[in-house]
C-alpha cells in the first residue's frame, strides 16, 4: 500500500514537472504570434504626415469600417462607408519583415480592379505591435504621406 502511494506521489510530481515544460513553450508561441500580422485586424483611424511628422490624425467615422484578414501568406480586407454605394474589397498575397509589408493583390471590387490593373503592389512602412499596427504610405522619396492605424479584433 505505502509503495502504491509512493509511486501515486511521483507520478503526480513527474506529470508536474512535465507541465512545466509544455507551459513555457505555449507562452513562447503566443509571444511569436504577437509580432504576426495572422488575425483579424480594424483600422481605428488615419495619421497624415508632413516632413516624416504626424501633422493630423483621424478616427474612422461613425458607420465606417475597413477589416483586414491575415493568414499565413494570404491577405484580405473590405470596407464599408454608409454614405457611399461603391464597393471596396480586395484579395492577394503579402509578406513582411521587421518595418515593411508589402501587398500584391489578385483581384478585388470594381473599384479596385481598375486600381490593380495600374499597380498590383503595393508597400508600406510597418510598425507592428502585440495588439495593432500602423502601415505607412511613402513616396518615391521615403518620406512619409499618411497611415492606416489599425487594431486587432482576433
């Protein structure tokens, strides 16, 4: 009886010990899928810049909204404005690294088809953080035009 006890111990310690190990692990993938744009993600308002500086900023309007979906390698985003009847969609590829996203879309709304069949790529500065980030509009020059602020909703 007392072995069976013993051994009902050290497993219990053993089983222990290997939750220890799994947990830091699980956190290590959290932390990892922070610094992904993978998720869901509103814009929440605009920034304008002059001479690389925030000039202006902007909250979307009551009503408007622009969702952006990622996946692994596959981008998707809509937006819908009340006071407008004009669709807005589009669908594509992306990467990133540390500070650059870059969009190559597929197809989109009828809109956006007569915007890709003039540029299919499109690349922003990215500041990427746990829970939003910023992609920036440069021109030919690096100097910055405007931002898309958004945040994560899953």
């Amino acid at each position: 009886m007392k072995l069976s006890f013993l051994l009902l111990v050290l497993l219990t310690f053993y089983a222990c010990d290997e939750q220890k190990k799994i947990v830091p692990n699980a956190e290590t993938a959290t932390k990892d899928q922070a610094m992904k744009l993978n998720g869901t993600w509103e814009m929440v308002g605009y920034y304008n810049y002059v001479d690389n500086k925030i000039a202006d900023s902007f909250q979307t309007n009551n009503g408007f909204r622009q969702v952006k979906m990622y996946t692994d390698h596959k981008v998707m985003w809509s937006k819908n404005v009340p006071q407008d009847s004009t669709e807005w969609f589009g669908y594509g590829d992306y990467n990133h690294n540390n500070n650059e996203l870059n969009e190559t879309l597929e197809y989109g709304s009828e809109m956006m088809k007569k915007i890709i069949e003039e540029r299919k790529e499109f690349t922003y500065e990215l500041h990427l953080e746990k829970d939003k980030f910023s992609q920036i509009e440069v021109d030919d020059l690096g100097n910055r035009i405007y931002s898309e602020n958004y945040k994560r909703i899953e």
